[in-house]
C-alpha cells in the first residue's frame, strides 16, 4: 500500500464519516469540525450491567460453522449462530464513555482552507483551517493555494499506548479563545477547575453506565451495579514563542 494517509476537504458530518484513533485499550472516534471538534471516547471496560452468572457459557465449537457461513456470504445464518453459541455472561452493550468538545469559533465563523488527515503508519490525526477576518457578511471566496489571512489553526490528536492517554494539540497563529467541555447521553456529573490566567486546570466528568443498554429498551435503568467510571481532561495553555 504506497498511499498510507486518509485525507479529506471536509468535516466529518457523521460517524460513518469520523477517523478513528486507539491503541487497543482507549478509542476515540474523531469529527475534526472546525468550529466544535467533538472526540466521542470508548474503553474497553465500559459495558452496561453487569455479568449474569446463570447464563449458558461461550460454546466456540460453532466458530468453524460460522467462518463457513460467512465465507458462503451468508451473515444473517452466522450472526443467528454466534447468538446461539457464543453470549457468554458478558453479554450487555458496550457503551461510548461520552464526548471531549473543544470549540475553538464561535458559530457564526466562517473557515476557509479546511483539511483533515489520518496518517495510517503514525495513527496521527491532523487538521488545520483558517479563520479570516470578519470584512462583510458575504462568503470569503478564495483561490486555490492564496494565502490567506486571518487565524492559522491548525490541531494534532494520537492515543498514545505506552502512557494510555489521548493527546490533543491546538496551535494558533493568533490569541484565541477556547471553550472545551464535556458531553455524555449517561447519567454523569461534570466539573471545571476554576484555574488562574494562563495555568494548567482539569475537566472531569464521573458517568455510571445504566444496567442494561440495547435497542429493544425504552427505559434506562440504573442500579448499584452498574459501571462506574471517570474521565479527566488535562489543559495546558503554552504561550506562544516571542518572535
């Protein structure tokens, strides 16, 4: 494979359209938008409820069968095998742990030059923009390779396996406000570090995963056996080198 980077001219709009990142244990599913940046973040102990002990055990005995299957193309007969033969107790929904959310334009900006990469060798994702200066409220429209002024934005995301952490870097060619803030659709309770200018301050968000999670539920219920978990955001501002 000569070409190893995955390279795009939009945002992703979806998830089918977001690049993903991991290391095997830690996952994030990345939008790159250029206004809000949403990493909607997995582990892969993050399951609802919790194991069921009377449940039939994992028969792998039906695993050549269903290879036979899925060879033939027939993937409905082997999805019905697996679900026959392989549950196990650990059988519940895996679950997104929630959303990190950097906002970096308000809503009514207007980037230009927006690209997005994924390199397959590294499993670095870059993107970079540029926010012009508000001159009208006509469109900017800007010719192939101009220079174009305004904000050079431009962010660098990877999930380091060796520290297990996902690390995200935001460079600016100009002062920029930022808000970066938490989203999960799990009963959870988010904080803020009221920091001092220009110091370090953390983003924590504490989630519980309901006891059962599926597509056949109308109701989400929760119990004290459910998963517990944390999530924290480390934010470092770096003032940018004098010149």
């Amino acid at each position: 494979m000569k070409n190893k980077i995955l390279f795009y001219k939009d945002e992703a709009k979806n998830w089918n359209e977001a690049l993903p990142l991991g290391n095997g244990h830690l996952g994030a599913m990345a939008y790159s938008g250029a206004v809000t940046d949403v990493l909607r973040l997995s582990e892969d102990t993050l399951w609802s409820g919790h194991p069921h002990p009377d449940a039939k055990g994992v028969d792998t005995s039906v695993l050549p069968k269903v290879r036979k299957l899925i060879a033939k193309g027939k993937f409905i007969e082997a999805q019905d095998e697996l679900s026959k033969g392989m549950p196990g107790a650990h059988s519940e929904g895996f679950l997104t742990a929630g959303d990190l959310c950097v906002e970096i334009a308000g809503a009514d900006a207007r980037p230009a030059a927006y690209e997005r990469s994924l390199d397959l060798e590294t499993a670095t994702l870059t993107s970079s923009f540029v926010l012009p200066p508000r001159l009208n409220a006509a469109e900017p429209i800007y010719k192939a390779g101009e220079d174009i002024p305004g904000n050079h934005v431009s962010r660098e995301v990877f999930i380091s396996a060796p520290d297990d952490v996902l690390a995200y870097r935001v460079t600016c060619s100009a002062r920029t406000n930022f808000r970066i803030f938490g989203a999960c659709d799990l009963a959870h309770i988010s904080a803020a570090e009221e920091p001092a200018e220009g110091s370090t301050y953390t983003l924590t968000l504490d989630g519980v995963c309901p006891s059962v999670a599926n597509m056949y539920e109308t109701d989400v219920n929760y119990d004290g056996e459910s998963v517990h978990y944390r999530i924290m955001a480390l934010v470092t501002p770096e003032p940018a080198e004098a010149k």
